[in-house]
C-alpha cells in the first residue's frame, strides 16, 4: 500500500497483512510512546501522520497540519519519516552512529527510513530523537528554515 484512503489509524491498520500490521502496530505503539506532549496522530498524506494540529500552528505554507514523524507501509517495506533529521544535522549524525554501532547500512532518504522489521532500526536513537524536538522548537525550526528559502 503506497497511500491509503484510511480515514483512522485503526483502518489504516486494519488494511494491512497481518504479518505488516504487527509492526506496524507496535512502531505506532513505540512512536506515541516517545512523542512528546502537543503532537496528535492521525491519518494525512495517506499514512499514519505525528503533526501539530492547524488549530496550534495555522501558519504552514501548504495549510495543512505540520507534520513531525509519518509512518507508511509501501509495497516492500515499511518507511518512517523523521522531520526533524531532515532539519537537524546533530539528530541525523546520532541516527547515523546508531545504525553503525548496530553494523547497519541505514536504507534511508532525507528523512526517510525504509525498515521491514523492528530490528532493522535503531529504536533507542529513533525514541530519543523522537522525544528531543516538543512541539514549540519544531514550529521554531519550521519557521526558521521558512525563513532561510526566501533570503537567497
């Protein structure tokens, strides 16, 4: 599944193998588990979205909620999307360090962490990563990188 037409997470779930739901539930689990208070989850992009509500933080370039983490299953794998290692080269280099200290090769984009299972990750860097940024510093970070695309 690229995008699904989901309008909950339990149906987003629900959609999936049971082999794909299961990790899929429990990186859910692991996620809220780590997010910091401010962040809600729901269905957007046609994944399980981590955002800040419009209602907190109108101001995005696309009117849409900001969002921190999206967690998608693709057709051969699984992608958790980490905003701010995209924003943040400290929090990238300690995802990078973990996936070495692990004896992996990270299979990522920008933000994007391709996964099949768990243990293709390195959960306690991620759950610290996750927990670092409260909603506050990443609408600062949004609007600082807003900034930085209009002065050229």
């Amino acid at each position: 599944m690229v995008s699904s037409q989901a309008t909950t997470v339990e149906d987003y779930l629900k959609q999936l193998p049971p082999d794909r739901q299961e990790v899929m539930r429990a990186m859910s689990v692991f996620i809220l588990e780590h997010l910091p208070a401010g962040y809600v989850e729901t269905i957007s992009w046609g994944m399980l979205s981590y955002e800040i509500p419009l209602e907190v933080f109108p101001k995005t370039y696309n009117r849409k909620p900001l969002n921190y983490i999206g967690l998608a299953a693709q057709k051969h794998f699984n992608s958790l999307y980490l905003m701010n290692i995209h924003q943040d080269s400290i929090q990238l280099e300690t995802l990078l360090n973990a996936y070495k200290e692990m004896g992996l090769k990270p299979d990522m984009g920008k933000s994007c962490l391709h996964f099949r299972k768990l243990d293709d990750l390195p959960l306690k860097a991620i759950g610290k990563i996750i927990a670092s940024t409260p909603p506050e510093l990443f609408i600062a970070i949004y609007q600082q990188a807003r900034q930085r695309k209009y002065i050229l």
